[in-house]
C-alpha cells in the first residue's frame, strides 16, 4: 500500500528518473556498440590489440561501479556523463569480446572463396564477416545491456537522476516503498531490454537460415 | 594463355613450389596432379597471387601478373575450392552476383546473368534461385560454386579439388557436366587433382608434379599414359596402367584384318582397345568382329589386342 501511495505521490518525478534511465542506457549503449565493435574488428584482425582490448576490457569490468562513477565525476563533473561513460566501458567486454569470436569463427573456405573472387579486405568485412558474427555480436549487446541497466542505478551517487535517486533516498530514509519504486521499474526495464533484444536475435536467425525448414 | 617462368616458391626453409616453366594454352584444361604436398595447389593459388612466387614470373597473355593489382586480377579469374565456400547468409542468386556486384555490374545485368548461369549448370533457377547454401546438397552447392566462378565470364578458372569431397556417383556426374560446360564456355581452366583418373578423363593436358614441387612430365593424358617419362611417373600412374593405356587407342590406329567366319560379338571402329578387349571377354569364342557402320572390317582376340597394344 505505501508503495502505491508513494507513486501516486512522486509519479512526475518517477516518470522523470525512469526516462532519464533509459537515456543514460541507451547513449551508454550506442557508444559501447560502435566503440565495441570498431575495436572487435581491430583486435580480431592483430593479434596484439586482441591481447590488450581483451585484457583491459575485463580488468575494467571488475572496476566497483561506486568507484568507477566518483572517479569519472571527478573529471567530468556531476551529472548523466560520467554514468553514461562508465556504463559503455562496463558494456565494452561482452561486445568486443563477442565481436572477436564472431569474426575469428566464419569459416576459412568462405574467406579463402571471398579473397580469390577479388573482395578487398574492407569488403570481405562489410559483406561476409560482418553479417556473419552479427548473432553473436548481439548476443554479446544484449548482456551487456541487461547488465548495465542494473548498474546505471548506481549513477546516483554522483548526480544522475535516474532510478537510483528513490533507491538512495529510500535506503537512506529508511523507506522500502521508495526503494522498491527505483528497484521494480530498473528490473522491469531491463527484463523488457531482455527481451526486445531477444526478439531482435530470434528475427536474425531466422534470416540467416530462410527458409531453411521450407 | 598461362606462362610460368622460373617460379620458386618457398615456405620458410621447405620449397613447395621448385624453378617451375609451365605454359598452359587458352581454352584448354590442364590438370596439376601428383600427392599431398607436391605444390600443386601453391602453383594454383599462384596464378591468382593468393600465394606470391619467390622468384620468378607469371603472365597472362604476356602481362605480368604482379604488375596488377591483385583485387583486379582476381575478379578476372574464376575460383573454385573443394570445400565451396558458399556464403551461408545471401541466397544461390546472391552468391552467384558476388563477382558481377564487385564489378559494378547494374541490376537488370546481372539478374540475366544469375539466370544464365544456374540454366547452365542445371539449377533451374525458378527453383533454386531463392534458397540458401544451408539447403542444398554438397553436389548443388559445388555446381553453384562454378557458377559462381564464371559470373562474370572471366577467361580463367581454377579449380582446387572441387569433386574431392563428393561422393563417388556424383562426382562422375560432374565430371562430365564439367565437359559438356567446357564445350560451350571454352575457358582456360586449371585443375588440381590427386586423382590420375580424374586428371586423365578431365585434361587435354596433365601436369604430374613430385614432391617439392618439380615438375616430372607435362603432356596430354595419352602421352603421358602411352609413355611415362620416368619411374615415378610409372609408379604414380598406377596398377591399371595397361587398362588405362587401352582406353586411350583407338581402334582406327589398330591395323585390322578378317579371318575366320564372322563372330557374333561386335564392337565399332570408333571405340577403344579396351572396350575391344571388354567385348572379347563377352564373347563365346573370345574373338569378336570390328564394324564401321555395318561393314566387318576386322577381326581381334585377346592376342591381337595385346600386340596392338605393344605396338604402341
């Protein structure tokens, strides 16, 4: 009952923080994607960027988000930014690491096929390989999504106004209605995220094998 | 026409490819056979330059292949692997466009062309044109491989193993379909093989290589056969070597005469020994008669097979 009382209570600003939410993650998660995958190419093509991408990318996921935000806010100032930025590098490992596995996984033969019939290498990328990690590439975008959701609560702390400021100011007032009135949106959202993403997969299996059952 | 002039191909200390001078005629099949790791394939993948020669030269009707840009040169030859290749995500249609796409080819162009193409190596393309490799049988998927190969009508094609991973009955099938398009395409193509008997019933020439690379003789398949220019040569061609050798005489080169009466058995001038000697086997008496049209114009048995062919 004090749940409900208290959205009825706060819904502007609830609708606010939740919007907010989703634009954090969403410019999070654009960036992540195109830095993710330029790097993805880069790494899977040398073997020393692989070493490096991949290194850094899983020391930076260990990172506690407490500490990762504070020190972007110190730089950066107060504010969505440095949430945006820290949840892109959080999200960098799943999509770079998939990426790398997509691209190094297409078959030889089809390469070799490609490089004989005179496709340059940035056409072998563009009409061969690309098309053929894009499962796994979004695979690895969906978990990092669903992951950085969560995580984006944490921006609070240093000023974002997103699902975290009624979880912090419940936890501090000691109020669970107002907790769970960050927590049960931020779960919601990033079960949707789930399975829009899912969705999205599903319909490019499909595409990859049409017709395959006809 | 395919000139190699002095071409040295070395991996590290190991050399695949050894000072090879091979010319290889337009319009002709050539066939590269020998065993695993006699450089054949390096020398194939050689003409294209997805393997640079150490040393030496490679031209194409006198140009100089390193000389070109190798995107450009490859567009211009066609390719064709043992494993295919197909790319999985676009349709028979769209694999087939690959090469005209990369030339720029405009739309209506290169639909006829698919078209054309699938007609060609039997896959009416009403049916075929839409599905994906995933759907295909491992000889479909090698016949839109060629098709592929010759989007764009280039002059050249190379073939590394392409019948090696399809079964037995098929592969004979398309073999010859491979010779029936060879009649209408008139391409100069490349062929590697392992297999002498595939290299035989395929080439107007065969090019038998030994290890590391060295080219042990060059000469059509009954040359080749007729006179096997060294032991290894020998060796490799193998246990049925007299039955292969009959295959390839033909019975007008056979000095004929009539003796005796008539046998029932008859085989016709325009066969071969070896069908001769088959015939032979079947008949009663073991002699059979040779006919051109319905006239008798000789007589063999198993003897006069065996002197015709020693004469040779």
């Amino acid at each position: 009952m004090d749940l409900i009382h208290y959205v009825q209570q706060n819904w502007s600003d609830l609708e606010a923080q939740l919007l907010d939410q989703l634009l954090i993650v969403a410019v999070a998660m654009v960036a992540a994607g195109i830095v993710g995958v330029a790097l993805g190419v880069m790494a899977a093509r040398y073997d020393r960027v692989r070493g490096l991408t991949l290194g850094v990318a899983s020391v930076a996921i260990t990172l506690p988000s407490f500490a990762l935000f504070t020190a972007l806010a110190y730089y950066l100032g107060l504010g969505d930014l440095p949430v945006e930025i820290g949840l892109a590098i959080y999200a960098l490992l799943p999509i770079v690491r998939n990426t790398v596995v997509g691209l190094r996984g297409v078959d030889p033969a089809v390469l070799d096929a490609a490089l004989g019939m005179g496709m340059s290498a940035a056409q072998r990328l563009r009409r061969v390989q690309l098309p053929l990690a894009l499962p796994l590439i979004l695979a690895g975008f969906r978990q990092a999504t669903v992951m950085v959701v969560a995580i984006a609560t944490v921006g609070a702390t240093v000023g974002a106004n997103d699902l975290g400021q009624p979880i912090l100011s419940g936890i501090r007032d000691s109020n669970s209605a107002e907790v769970f009135a960050g927590v049960i949106p931020a779960t919601l959202l990033a079960l949707f995220a789930d399975r829009i993403l899912g969705f999205a997969q599903t319909a490019l299996a499909r595409g990859a094998s049409a017709g395959a059952a006809a | 026409m395919i000139t190699f002039e002095k071409v040295t191909r070395r991996f590290g200390e190991r050399v695949a490819v050894s000072a090879l001078d091979l010319q290889i005629p337009a319009g002709e099949i050539v066939m590269l056979v020998g065993p695993s790791g006699c450089g054949k394939t390096t020398t194939l993948r050689m003409i294209n330059r997805l393997v640079e020669p150490s040393e030496g030269r490679i031209l194409i009707d006198d140009v100089d292949t390193a000389s070109l840009q190798p995107e450009h040169l490859r567009r211009g030859i066609g390719y064709v692997i043992q494993q295919v290749g197909l790319f999985p995500h676009l349709t028979v249609a769209e694999n087939v466009a690959t090469v005209p796409r990369l030339l720029g080819w405009d739309g209506k162009r290169i639909e006829a062309r698919v078209t054309e193409l699938l007609d060609l190596v039997g896959l009416p393309p009403a049916e075929y044109a839409r599905r994906h490799p995933s759907e295909l049988s491992g000889g479909q998927r090698q016949r839109v491989g060629v098709a592929r190969a010759l989007g764009a009508d280039p002059p050249i094609l190379l073939m590394d193993e392409p019948f090696g991973a399809i079964d037995p009955v098929v592969r004979l099938r398309l073999q010859h379909e491979l010779l029936r398009l060879q009649s209408v395409v008139r391409k100069t193509i490349v062929f590697v093989t392992h297999d002498i008997d595939e290299a035989v019933r395929l080439g107007d020439r065969v090019a038998l290589f030994a290890d590391g690379g060295h080219l042990m003789q060059y000469d059509t398949p009954a040359e080749l056969l007729l006179h096997p220019r060294t032991g290894f040569v020998e060796e490799f061609l193998g246990d049925n070597l007299l039955l292969r050798r009959l295959a390839l005489l033909p019975l007008r080169d056979v000095h004929l005469s009539r003796n005796g009466t008539r046998p029932n058995e008859e085989v016709a001038i325009t066969a071969s020994l070896r069908d001769a000697l088959d015939a032979t086997l079947r008949s009663k008496d073991g002699r059979v008669a040779v006919v051109d049209e319905a006239d008798w114009v000789g007589t063999l048995d198993a003897d006069a097979i065996r002197e015709a062919a020693a004469a040779k």
